[in-house]
C-alpha cells in the first residue's frame, strides 16, 4: 500500500508542478525538448530512464498482483500505458518525433491542451494518494 501511495503523491506533485511551467513557458519547453530530449538521432543516454521506468512498470505488476491494495489497478495501467511512448521511442524514434512535431505544431491545443491534462491527471493522482489508497 505504501508503495503505490508514494507513487500517486510523487506522480501528483511531478505534474501539477510540471502543469504551470508548461502552460507559461511553452515556447521554451518545445525548444528544450527538440533540441535536447528529442533531437534528429536518439540520444545514447535515453536508454537510461527507458530502463528505469520499465523497472517501475515491472515493479508495480510485482507489487499489483502479490498484494491487495483498492484503486491500485489505476496506477499500474496508467505507467502500463506510457509503454506505449517507450515502444516508440525504442523501436520507432523517427515515428515518434514525427508525431511530435505534428503536435507541436498546434501552438494553442499542445500549450493549453496539455497543460491542463496534466494539471488534472495530477490534482486526481494527489487526491487518489492522499485519500483512495
């Protein structure tokens, strides 16, 4: 239980503090991720946090089906489903900026759009570690 407590409030914090940030500098978000986290050629050293959140997503697998925590399930196909970006990172870089682009393209929908989704997500992952676990 205290395992995916701890996940929700640190998943929580992460992004309702990531939300404004995003919202009001947007603009130097999208510069600092094509030209760092996302250039032309996979960086050598995004296999490093690749690994770590595989280890995160096997790790709560372990913990969801050995133990009996209510709403848990949550937490887990919320970090199944960011695989899928891992998926595209791994095996299909140049998709995967692509579509990025494509997304950052829409100035309003990517800095609004966005911001407030991770806002939300986050305010719900706050409540469910503080209140649902």
């Amino acid at each position: 239980m205290a395992f995916f407590k701890l996940l929700a409030l640190i998943l929580g914090v992460e992004m309702v503090s990531l939300a404004p940030v995003f919202i009001l500098m947007h603009k130097e978000f999208k510069n600092m991720f094509f030209n760092v986290l996302c250039p032309e050629q996979r960086p050598s050293w995004m296999w490093f946090p690749i690994t770590g959140v595989a280890g995160l997503i096997l790790l709560a697998w372990y913990v969801e089906l050995t133990t009996k925590v209510n709403l848990s399930w949550i937490i887990t196909l919320y970090l199944t489903l960011g695989f899928v970006k891992f998926y595209l990172i791994i095996f299909r870089y140049d998709q995967f900026r692509d579509i990025m682009i494509e997304l950052t393209r829409k100035e309003r929908f990517f800095q609004w759009g966005f911001g407030s989704l991770i806002y939300f997500i986050g305010i719900f992952f706050l409540i469910l570690g503080m209140f649902g676990l």
